[in-house]
C-alpha cells in the first residue's frame, strides 16, 4: 500500500545561482602538489571503466548520451571531484563550491570569494567563478539558503523563525509531495515482517556478520526480512527514521554478501561522494535501472513523519518498493533510496540517505570487489581500512600526514600514497 503524505519542504545550499559540493574541506596551508606519473589517476582509482552494460544503458536512456559519451562521463566526474578537492584544501576559507557540467561533465566549476584565487583554479583546468559568499557561511547558515515549499508564506515564516538572512536565500514555490517508497512489486526485493517490500542497498560486514545497508523507514529494530524468494532472510539489527533514513540488516547463513549491484552486474568498488551536477544511477526492485544527475548535497526532506536531514535530491525517479535500493555513480557506492516525487513514467525526483554515514554509525564495511595490492607489511600511522573518512580528514601513514580529498571509506588498496585523488600529503 502506497505510504502518503499530506506535507512536504526542501531545503539545500545554492550560491551565486548555482549548486554547490558539499563536503570538500581542507586548510589554507595546503598547497595543491603535482600527482606523480607513476600513481594512478582518479578514473583509473574508481575504476570507471568497470561500469556495467546494464548501469551504461539506463545513462543511454535517460541522460540522452552515446555509450562513448557515457564512459567518457564518468571518467571526467572522477577526475573532477579529485581536482575540486585539492583546489578545496588549496583555496581554504575562500572555497564557495564545485560542480560539473555538461553532456560528458566536461567542464569543472569551482567558485571562490577571492578574485585572487581564480589563476590558481584556472591552472587546474577549471573554470572559475567569484561569488559573494564561501561555503563556510553558507553552512553556518545551516545549509538552508533555497527553501522549497508548498506555501511560500510557510517558508518565510520558517526563514524568519531560524532568523537566516533573507539576502542569502531564495524561495520557490515546490509543488512536490516527497513520501518514502513503500509500494510492492517483483525486482532485487526483500519483505518485511511477511508484507511490505524494499530493495537492498548495499550488501556489508560487521566482523564475520554479513548483512545489508537499506532504508530506515523500511522497518524497525527486530522486524524480520525474507527474500525476493520468500526465504528467511534476516533481522533489522538498527533503525533511524525521520532524522536520518538508514538501517541495516543482519542476514543469516542462508544468505553471502556480495560486491554487486543488481545481480551481478554493477561492482562497488568504494563509496567515494559524487559531484554536484555528476551522474548518478539507481537500481530498484520496482523499476529497475535508471539514472539523472546529482542536484543538491546535504538537503532535507520533510515527510508526513518528519523531517530527514542529510539527504542528496536527485533528478532520477522512483517508485514504491524502490525504497532503500542503491543509488551508485560509476562503481562507487553512493546512497539508499529515501523518497521522492513522480514516477518513472512522467519523471520525478528522489532524495537518497549517503551510505557512508550509515557505514559510520553502524561500524559496517562495504562489501566491494577485490581492491590494489596495498604497501606490504605495517608502514604504522592512524589510516585504517574500514574507516570512513570525510574530506578534510588528516592520517599518517608511513611516517608522513596526508589529508582526505573525498569522503569515501577505506579499504585494502586505497592506502593514502597510493590514491592521490582520495589523499593529499598535508
């Protein structure tokens, strides 16, 4: 039965018109250092080649490109959010944001308050824009500055309340009624308690426990799953929704995770954040593939039980019973299906919860395909495979610090010297 909802608000950051990346931290005393030939670049790290006939499809489909096009996009999305990391660190409190655009996200976009940042950006093959307010503001104004709204006179009312700077926001009237994805039909499904439907997120361990990331407004602590086949299948071990959206589920012997999407077709490689403005796919036991673009990062979306913080919005569709899928960028890991709007007949939006805060609070490792060989024996230092790191974050490994460029979660292979689009020397 479909779950409704009667009222709905967005909120998201937005400046000098355009959406920004939420998430890139760094210090201005990093210096942006040349990437030595010998190491391998961002698309080759993420592994983009990789992506499955199936996930390249859906980019045919719904994003208009040539299956050249779409391989050369999510190389170039790769190689962007490397790029717009070390230029975060680099540009400090400047830093106003990044975002790609384009058929193939050819060009990079990085904005900066100081106009005298703009050669430096420009030296990394992007394009600069100058804007009246860093991201740093921006986020103290608790990231709120487009607020979407059934009756605008609600969200000002919102806006004077929280006492956020009318001259840093803009309103638009949001037609829009998100509500989670509950419905039930045939797909890559599990149930819940013998009735309603969700798709798996991402499958994981914890220790020798296997199981899988999902929805948190698919079921609650103790509530039992079966299969698409109506096997036992497992228990909800935790639960958080409205808030956040996530939960995980512990399987039992009967079930083995594995490093794929839909079958064994899509590998997870990492969980490395996409762009603003990259391309990003989702796998539904619904509706199957389908794929959009990255809109805004670190939104909010209020439903009839309350409001989830945290989100990313999302111009792919969905439906009932998609709840809780994977939302995956080229091989990396990027969400669970929260709930959105519309249908994948007339198009929509959805907001998906990021997985890798659902990896952190449940001490969860993503299930991924065998990863580089890594430096042989203990260098020493405070980097450890299974953490997750967000941008911003600083290790040592081997005697030398180094600095997160992209939040993701760590794993064999991904040692900090051996991934310069993940890890800068600090």
């Amino acid at each position: 039965m479909l779950h409704r909802h009667a009222r709905a608000a967005c909120a998201a950051v937005a400046a000098a018109g355009a959406l920004l990346v939420a998430g890139l931290s760094g210090s201005a005393s990093a210096g942006v250092r040349p990437v030595p030939p010998t190491v391998p670049g961002a698309a080759q790290t993420l592994r983009t080649a990789d992506a499955p006939p199936a996930l390249l499809h859906a980019m045919r489909r719904d994003l208009g490109l040539s299956l050249p096009q779409a391989r050369l996009r999510l190389a170039n999305e790769a190689e962007a959010g490397a790029t717009a990391g070390r230029l975060r660190a680099a540009l400090g409190r400047h830093f106003a944001g990044a975002w790609v655009r384009g058929p193939e996200s050819g060009t990079l976009t990085v904005a900066t308050t100081d106009a005298r940042d703009v050669a430096a950006i420009r030296a990394r093959g992007a394009r600069a824009v100058v804007v009246r307010h860093s991201l740093a503001s921006l986020d103290a104004a608790k990231a709120t500055l487009v607020v979407q709204a059934v009756r605008p006179a609600a969200a000002a009312r919102l806006l004077a309340a929280a006492g956020v700077d009318r001259a840093l926001v803009r309103t638009s009237k949001f037609a829009e009624r998100p509500r989670p994805l509950y419905d039930l039909r045939g797909g890559d499904a599990y149930y819940i308690d013998g009735s309603t439907r969700c798709s798996i997120g991402f499958p994981v361990t914890r220790g020798s426990q296997q199981g899988f990331a999902s929805a948190g407004h698919c079921g609650r602590a103790g509530s039992t799953t079966t299969g698409s086949n109506r096997v036992p299948q497992g228990t909800f071990q935790a639960s958080v929704f409205p808030g956040n959206d996530m939960s995980w589920v512990a399987t039992n012997g009967n079930w083995t995770a594995t490093p794929y999407v839909n079958g064994s077709s899509a590998q997870v490689t990492g969980s490395t954040q996409a762009t603003v403005g990259a391309s990003v796919c989702r796998s539904g036991s619904t509706t199957g593939w389908h794929c959009g673009t990255v809109q805004q990062l670190n939104a909010s979306v209020t439903y009839q039980e309350g409001t989830v913080s945290g989100v990313t919005r999302t111009s792919v569709c969905a439906e009932p019973g998609d709840s809780g899928g994977s939302f995956i960028s080229g091989s990396q890991a990027q969400g669970v299906t929260s709930g959105g709007t519309g249908d994948c007949t007339s198009g929509g939006t959805t907001y998906f919860q990021p997985v890798n805060p659902i990896l952190q609070a449940y001490g969860l490792t993503l299930k991924t395909t065998t990863g580089g060989p890594g430096d042989p024996g203990d260098p020493g230092g405070t980097w450890s495979a299974g953490t997750v790191y967000q941008a911003g974050d600083t290790v040592t490994y081997g005697g030398a610090a180094y600095r997160c460029l992209q939040g993701h979660q760590a794993q064999p292979g991904w040692e900090p010297p051996n991934v310069p689009a993940l890890w800068q020397r600090a």
